[in-house]
C-alpha cells in the first residue's frame, strides 16, 4: 500500500462471541475501532510522511465474557508511490572500529513533494537489516 492513502481492514469474528471488535496498527498506522455490531470493517489512512517499510496490524477482541483477545499479527509493507528524487543518510562520514565491524545508517528519501521519508525500514534480501561492513585496512566499504 501506499503512504497518505486509506485502507480497509475487515475482521472475521463470531458476533455473539464479541461484545467489542477493533484493529491495533503498529507505530503510524493508528487504531480503528471499537465497533459492537458486524461488519466488523475499519478505515486507516497511511500518513503522507510515513516511513516505508513494513508494519503489523491486529485485531483485538473483548469477549462476552469480559476476556481480552488478540489475533495474529499480519505484515503489511508501506510505501512511497513514487521514487525518491535524492537518498540521504544524515552523516558526512562513517567510522568503523575494526575490520569485520559494521554500523547501521538511517536513509532518507526526498521525493517530488519536498518530503523527506525514513527508508531505513524497507525490506532488504532475506529480511536483514541493510548493513555497510569493512572489509579490512585499504578496502572499500561495501553492503553487506
């Protein structure tokens, strides 16, 4: 999906189990909710100026027993719709300790609309974190 953009969560919950039926969004994806009553559908809406990357939402449920419940997580991925005009990273250089040692940069993006968007959450392969690591004394940084 991508940011500054409504979305539509829809949860599947036996109505006379539930008294109350809502939705927990991780960091900026906000909460929606409670509803008494199927449908059990929400809006949320990405911020314009949300990172990418990925984030969790789950629902959450009140029984009519008065127990709280959580369902699994699911993963959505956020992202700009459009490519950054500039990447940045916020420093002018980077020290490293040793040879093999490694640190994590935060990247930016600045798009056609002058926002600047924290990259840093986006996917990298197999799932890691984007690292730069030394390779040794008189060798080129490099991804990792």
């Amino acid at each position: 999906m991508t940011s500054g953009h409504a979305f539509t969560v829809t949860v599947s919950a036996d109505p006379t189990a539930f008294q109350l039926v809502g939705v927990l969004g991780q960091g900026p994806l906000g909460e929606a909710g409670p509803t008494a009553t199927p449908p059990y559908q929400f809006t949320l809406t990405t911020p314009p100026d949300c990172d990418s990357g990925l984030y969790t939402l789950t629902a959450i449920g009140l029984t009519t027993s008065g127990s709280t419940v959580f369902s699994p997580s699911v993963t959505v991925d956020v992202e700009q719709a459009d490519t950054p005009l500039q990447l940045g990273a916020g420093l002018s250089s980077l020290s490293f300790s040793y040879a093999g040692d490694s640190n994590m940069l935060a990247i930016t993006g600045t798009f056609s609309d002058a926002s600047i968007v924290g990259l840093t959450r986006l996917r990298a392969p197999l799932d890691e974190p984007f690292q730069w690591t030394m390779r040794g004394p008189g060798r080129p940084v490099q991804p990792t």
